[in-house]
C-alpha cells in the first residue's frame, strides 16, 4: 500500500493588494491555511474642491458661501485676519485709506514753484584720475532771475546733475544782484565790461527790443531788461566768462 504525502497549502493574495511591508493598506497577509484572505482597500477620501461634491456658487460671488473668515466668501468681503470675511478700511497713512496712496491726498506735498525762472549755461563732466581709474564729476553753470530786476549766476559741482543743479542755483541765488533799469526796462547809458576772457558792451536802444546773444541774452532777460543791444567783443566764447561780465557790466549801472 503507498503511502500519501501531505499536500501543502500555499496562501494566495487578494487581487489588488500591494505586497509592501508595513501595516494597513497593503500589508502583506499572515500565512495560514486555508482560503486567502482578503484585505479591502480604504476608500479614498474627497475633499471639498477636489472631486467632491460642490455647492452651488451664489450669484456674484467668486466661491462657496462660508463664515465671516472662511475660504471663498462673497467678493469684496475680506477680514482682517481671514481670507474672505469683510475687509476693513485701510488706516490713515495706509493703502486706500485716507491719508494713503501713492500721490493721494496724504502722500508727499508737491514741489512749490520756485519765485525765481533758470536757465543752465553748460553741464561738464570732469573726470580726476586717481588710484585704481578716474574719477568723474560734473559742473554746471546756471543763471536765475525773477525777470523784475534780479538776477544771479552760479556754478555747482557733484558727482550727480541734479545735486550739481541744486548747488548751482543756491550759489546763484547768494550772489544775485539788483539791477537800475529804466521805467521802460532799458538802461540808462552805454556800458562796457571784461571778466576774465569775456568782454562785452550794452548799449541802450529805445524800441528795438532785446538784441543779444549767447549768455548775455540769458542773463539779461531773466534781469527783465529790454531794448539793449548787446556785443561780444572778446574772442573768447566761454559762456560763464561772458555771463559773467555781463554780471559786472550791470553792477556799473548801479554805481553811476
């Protein structure tokens, strides 16, 4: 008679589960005899926004109806602290509220015009060597009047034209000077000056307006002076020494 050997059951795996170690889903199942077991997968979860069900959107708004402070309120709701509660108002000094803004009521008060009208001669950029390259700088010479009899010339030097600007106008300002005009806003005699390269000559001329050019009419008309007839007499065509010989000459009439 021949012997029967045992027969052994080898555990088979549900269909669908992952044979990864660790606990939970996809744990690998405990070797008994017998039938398989089955091990049932979770149910996925679904969140709202993200394949679950959603509410209907309310007219107007941009989501979901929630709380004071919940996630897609009405437009134009927003908290304090929340992400669509009731917005509040913005601060003084703060964005949209009342002294706020960018060039709102609040914001930085604009330039006052200045009393005085300027006209710049020549900006030059002047370059220093130093260690290691050069250096570069600017000048700029500048003339300001308030067309009434005052007038001054500058000069202003910075590593910027704005600042340069600035500084020329200051210095113009400390030497401006008073002008003897006429009533018809003329001067009253012939008169002739030089300042270092420059030399010039005004003539009054009744009825023929201003007549000059280069740095002497600028000089002149923001003095407010008129029917002159001005001449360069020097070879020289700096603009600055010929403003200011112009300065010089119109100092003579306040002398005479």
């Amino acid at each position: 008679m021949e012997e029967t050997k045992p027969t052994k059951t080898i555990p088979t795996l549900a269909v669908g589960t992952p044979t990864q170690t660790g606990s939970g889903v996809g744990a690998p199942t405990p070797k008994t005899g017998g039938s398989p077991i089955y091990v049932p997968k979770e149910p996925s979860r679904s969140y709202q926004g993200s394949g679950g069900p959603r509410t209907p959107r309310p007219a107007g708004g941009t989501g979901a109806p929630s709380g004071p402070s919940g996630y897609g309120a009405p437009a134009g709701q927003r908290s304090q602290g929340g992400f669509g509660g009731q917005r509040s108002p913005g601060g003084a000094g703060g964005r949209g509220g009342p002294g706020g803004g960018r060039g709102g009521p609040g914001g930085r008060p604009p330039r006052a015009p200045s009393e005085y009208d300027q006209k710049i001669l020549n900006i030059r950029r002047v370059a220093r060597v130093v260690a290691g390259g050069r250096r570069f700088t600017f000048s700029v010479a500048m003339v300001i009047g308030n067309r009434k009899g005052s007038v001054g010339v500058g000069v202003g030097k910075a590593g910027d034209t704005t600042i340069a600007i600035d500084k020329a106008g200051r210095v113009a300002k400390k030497h401006m000077i008073k002008v003897n005009m006429t009533k018809e806003g003329s001067i009253a005699h012939e008169v002739n000056a030089k300042y270092s390269s420059g030399v010039i000559m005004l003539r009054p001329a009744k009825g023929k307006g201003l007549v000059a050019g280069s740095a002497v009419r600028y000089v002149l008309e923001l003095a407010g002076v008129t029917d002159v007839t001005a001449k360069i007499q020097s070879p020289s065509k700096n603009k600055l020494n010929i403003a200011q010989a112009t300065i010089v000459a119109l100092k003579k009439l306040n002398k005479s």
